[in-house]
C-alpha cells in the first residue's frame, strides 16, 4: 500500500474532482473539432 502526505491526498481530490466535472460530451465534441482540424492540413 502506498502512503500519502496530506498535500498529495489533497491534489489527488482536486484533479479527481475537475475530472469529473469534465462532461464526456465535452470531450468527444473536442476530439471532433480537432479531427476535423487534423483533416484539413
């Protein structure tokens, strides 16, 4: 088992939490515009 300071435990809430407020649809609109983008070059 891996043992965490409190600042890394605190860390790890924050990126979990931003993760999750991170909508999928978000993403996959995202990877579109940027395939799309990747297509015109």
């Amino acid at each position: 088992m891996v043992m965490l300071s409190d600042d890394e435990i605190a860390l790890l809430k924050a990126i979990l939490t931003a993760l999750r407020g991170i909508k999928v649809r978000d993403i996959d609109k995202a990877l579109v515009i940027l395939s799309k983008a990747e297509q015109r070059l």
